[in-house]
C-alpha cells in the first residue's frame, strides 16, 4: 500500500492506491452523486452516476472502481458531468412508474434526492409507463418492481452479507427485473431468511416494509458498516476461548 | 468472418490456441461459441478429438512437459457475451454481464485467474506467421493494420457472400471489381461496415482503404466483418432504426444509459421516421446518442449510438426531410392560401 496525492477539482488530497477515487473525495469532503454505490458492498459501476473527468483522456471514469495514480488530475464537476447526470436520472425517472406523493419513503428517497441535486425540473424523454409486478407475499415486506432502480444493492446485500443469494436479476435490457429465487414468490422464497437487510439498502420505495403509510418509511443504511467492519476484523470471534 | 474460420479450418484456431498457451504457461484453453452456431461446434469438437488423440492437445504435447487442454462452452444468445468482461462471467457459468475494467482479464479473468483473451481470427493467424514469418505477414496489407480481413459481404450488391481481401484494399475493389457493384439500375450510397457497433461509409469515400485506421476517420470500425451494401433505394433513418432495434434487445440492462438510453433513441428515431419528429427531437437524439456513447459502462453501449451519429453525419438531410413543422407553426403564405381555398 502505498500513499498517492492526487488533484480533485483543484484541491490536493492524498489518499491510498487501493482506495477508489469515491471513497478519497469523500474523506475530503468532496460529494460525487452515487446510486448503486454503498459503503460495505463490492462496487458494480452501473448507475454511472459517480462518473468522473481524469485530465489527459476523453472518456470519463466510474469514480467507484477508478484507483487513484499520483498526480492525477481529477475534475468531478463539470458541466458536462452535471448534464449527463441529470439525463441517468431522468431516465430513471421515465424508466419506472415512480409517483412520489403516494410512496412509503417520500421525501426519504434517494432517486428523489437525487432529482433535486442534479437540478431535474422536468423528464424531456416520454415515460414508458412499465407494467410491472408487485409481489405481497412476504409476511414482512413488499418488493413493488415500478420504483425499482436495478441498482443491485438488495441482490449484493443478500449475497455478500447475509449469505443466502435470494435475490437475482431475470430478463435483460429493459426488461430486466429483480426475483426471488427462481422467480418464485418472495413468500414462497426457501432462501430467504427475512432478514430485511434488503429493504433497507434499497434506495428508492422498491423494498418496504408493510404496515407504513405513506412517507412514514426512513431506510438506514449505517447498520452495513458495523457488520462489515466488525467480520473484517473478526470482532465476533474469541480468539483466546477454546471451547471446544 | 470467425463461423467460417471455425467450420472451414477448426484446427488452426486449435494450434494457434495451443501456442499461446504454450507463450503464457496456461493449461487450459476454452472456445466460446455461439449456440446458433451448431455446425461451428460439431466440427470444433471433432477437431479437438482429432487433436487429442494425435497428441496434439492433452498432456505430454510432443512428449514435451506442456500439457493443453481446449474445451467448448457454448453461448445462450446474447450478443453483449462478445465484450470480454461477459464473456468470463458467462465461461464462469454466471450471468454474461460486463464489468469495469480495470482490472483487465490478463490481471483478473476467469475464476480471477490472469486471463489471455482473443479473438478466433487472431488464434488463426498465429501459426501461418510462425511458419512463414512475420515479415511475410507483414508485407500483405498496409504497415500498420497487417494481413488479411475476412468480410461477409452482404445487402444491395450482385455478388454477396465472404470474401477475403488485404487489409488496405480501396473499397470501390470490393463493392464493384469484387461484389459486382449495385442493382441494376441504383446507385452505390454507402457502405456499413461493424455491424450494430459501426457506422457508414459515403459514396464519396469509395478510394478509402478498408484498414482500422482509415475506417477511423470515417467513424466506423472494422469488428466483425460484416460490410452491409447500401444502394439510392436505401433509407438511412431506417437503417439507423434497425441497428438500434437490435441493440435495445441486446442490453444486458446493467448500466442505466444503455438499458434506458437505447429505448429512447430507438423511439426518436421512431418518431423522425413517421414525420412526427421535430427539430428539438433532432436535438435531443444527438444529446441522448453522445451521452449513452460516453457514459455507457461497455462496449455495446458505448458503440451503440454510433450508426446514428453516422447517418446523422453523412446523410442528415434524409433526418431534416422527414421533420414536421413544430406544433402550431404556420408556414409563411399558408393564412393566405387558407383565405383562397376556403
């Protein structure tokens, strides 16, 4: 490991070369915009919304799985990167079936906190009003695949934290779907252990919990961190017991 | 194209497979193959028995210390399984979705295994340049795309089929001295070279050599080897609409520009060319094809837009000349004429 210092909008930061360059503008008090991105799960790069200007190229680079080089010079603002994020999000926004005045999580919602950042007034692309499933079967929870992102943060979660993989993605482009199992009913589901880990990393009102009323719901994301950091450094684990 | 190579010549992509091997100390090799290629795999897997009972795959190659082994993992249809990331993760068993490079294949491949990764087409040169020479191989095409490009020639041309040319060849040879030039009666227009990927090249560009640099210059790219014919019949905004059709299909719908981003353009066009589209449907078109080229995590993607900005580059007026007049727009003389008529 190694200490690199690198250039990020102007100001010099220093960081280590096994870091990404998100994880480094955030220690600095830099914000990138990120949507699949969540700290404790491996990184996919898929919302592009974290994407980033590195000076001596012309393509621009997932600030989530980019590592730093020393002396990079790296721009995270720039007009270009403000327009083309307002686009993912009016995609998103057209993608879905997304009414927000009548969703559990209004005004704590990620996909809608991102509108407002990147300044969306308006949706200029028409809606492609899906029809999509919403499946009620768990005796805990609700998946409702209108105000899906297809960020993958409940399929990482289920995977990589709690261990059971219940959650994968059927279909391909713009059909693609989040499902349980083989496409089986959540309530159905063997795998899943309702844990509800995946409802709340989900980022927008995809995953709730039921019996919440409109708005009601606030998804806490911080519990991740402490299970990571704790199994990464086998907290859990007493190393000077033999009980056996 | 690579089917040919696979159906015609199997055993020069196993030795040259075999080569490599031996180059990087690897023991395993495996051929993707598309499952809608069943004649590629049958003679593929014949090829492989052939070799391993000869000795020319398995253990002990030539009684030497090298052992290779070459299985086939067949495709289930998905084009983006070509963008190598997908590829890996489809070999692996998962599901062929792409992702961020870096780390490239030869640090982290298949299983995480430092991976080498090519194409059909260049296993099947590795062993003629080691028998006759790099100099050879060097000396067929131009300096620096060298040797020869297999091309499926097809669309508005009298003789349509493979054909292999040197790399360099101008492309008036292919469509007229080669393919027999257009339909009687039409004109030569353009010619897409890339597939879905790719782009046009005009009719004023026929002295272009066909190499990676020149086909550059003109936005397209060599991939495959497809060259699909265009004649005067031909509509470019249709053509456009096609490519895009398929890439909307292709998606994995991993990253949003391409899962949303190709639906959206595939409907601008679809709206230009029933006359319903307006100038700020133009706009947009060319605002949403730069961001899903530039913000796209892959390949297909990234190259997705490109028969758009194509057509729209060397044929725009076939675009404006479909446009309607914006809502409540009146044409200069049109009160009058309505004041006669009615």
């Amino acid at each position: 490991m190694a200490i690199l210092t690198l250039t990020i909008n102007g100001e010099h930061v220093s960081g280590k070369d096994d870091e990404s360059l998100l994880a480094i503008a955030s220690q600095h008090g830099i914000r990138i915009p990120t949507l699949c991105h969540l700290d404790g799960l491996s990184d996919v790069g898929a919302c592009r919304l974290c994407l980033v200007e590195i000076e001596g190229s012309p393509k621009l680079f997932p600030a989530c799985t980019t590592r730093p080089q020393e002396g990079m010079v790296v721009s995270t603002d720039t007009e270009r990167l403000r327009r083309y994020r307002r686009i993912i999000i009016e995609f998103l926004a057209s993608e879905g079936n997304h009414q927000c005045a009548v969703c559990v999580v209004n005004n704590h919602c990620e996909l809608q906190n991102l509108a407002y950042e990147t300044g969306l007034t308006h949706v200029s692309v028409p809606y492609l009003y899906p029809k999509k499933d919403l499946d009620a079967t768990h005796k805990d929870f609700i998946i409702d695949r209108n105000r899906c992102v297809l960020c993958t943060r409940c399929v990482r979660v289920c995977h990589e934290v709690e261990g059971a993989h219940t959650w994968d993605i059927a279909g391909r482009g713009i059909s693609c779907e989040i499902i349980s199992d083989l496409n089986q009913p959540w309530g159905a589901s063997g795998s899943c252990t309702s844990c509800g880990k995946c409802v709340l990393v989900c980022p927008t009102g995809a995953l709730i919990e039921k019996g919440e009323a409109v708005a009601e719901m606030e998804k806490k994301t911080d519990f991740l961190r402490y299970i990571v950091t704790a199994r990464q450094k086998r907290e859990w684990v007493n190393v000077d017991s033999d009980e056996e | 194209m690579d089917r040919s190579v696979l159906e015609g010549d199997p055993h020069r992509v196993l030795e040259g497979m075999a080569i490599a091997g031996y180059a990087s100390g690897a023991s395993q090799g495996f051929i993707y193959v598309r499952a809608e290629y069943p004649l590629a795999i049958e003679r593929l897997r014949l090829a492989i028995k052939q070799a391993e009972r000869v000795g020319l795959l398995g253990n002990r190659i030539f009684d030497s210390q090298f052992n290779f082994r070459i299985d086939i993992r067949i495709g289930a249809g998905a084009f983006v399984c070509g963008e190598e990331t997908a590829l890996i993760r489809s070999i692996e068993g998962k599901r062929g979705r792409p992702r961020p490079r870096p780390p490239y294949p030869s640090e982290k491949g298949l299983w995480g295994a430092p991976t080498l990764i090519n194409n059909v087409e260049t296993f099947a040169n590795i062993a003629p340049i080691i028998r006759k020479g790099s100099a050879w191989f060097a000396a067929i095409g131009t300096p620096k795309s060298a040797g020869t490009k297999v091309f499926a020639l097809a669309g508005k041309i009298r003789n349509t089929g493979l054909i292999e040319v040197p790399m360099g060849i101008p492309l008036r040879k292919i469509i007229f001295d080669i393919g027999g030039g257009t339909p009687e009666g039409t004109t030569f227009k353009a010619a897409q070279t890339g597939g879905p990927s790719g782009g046009c090249i005009p009719g004023d560009s026929l002295d272009l050599p066909v190499d990676y640099e020149s086909l550059a210059t003109v936005g397209s790219i060599m991939g495959s080897g497809g060259l699909i014919v265009m004649d005067s019949t031909s509509n470019m905004v249709d053509v456009a609409k096609y490519f895009m059709d398929f890439c909307v299909d292709e998606s994995c719908g991993k990253c949003v520009p391409c899962r949303v981003g190709t639906v959206h353009i595939h409907g601008l066009l679809e709206k230009i060319s029933g006359g319903r589209g307006t100038t700020d449907d133009l706009a947009l078109l060319e605002e949403l094809c730069q961001m899903v080229k530039e913000t796209s995590l892959c390949g297909l993607g990234q190259s997705a837009p490109n028969p758009v900005l194509s057509t729209l580059r060397f044929f725009r007026h076939e675009y404006t000349e479909l446009l309607s007049a914006p809502e409540g727009f009146v044409p200069a003389g049109a009160a009058n004429e309505k004041s006669t008529t009615g």
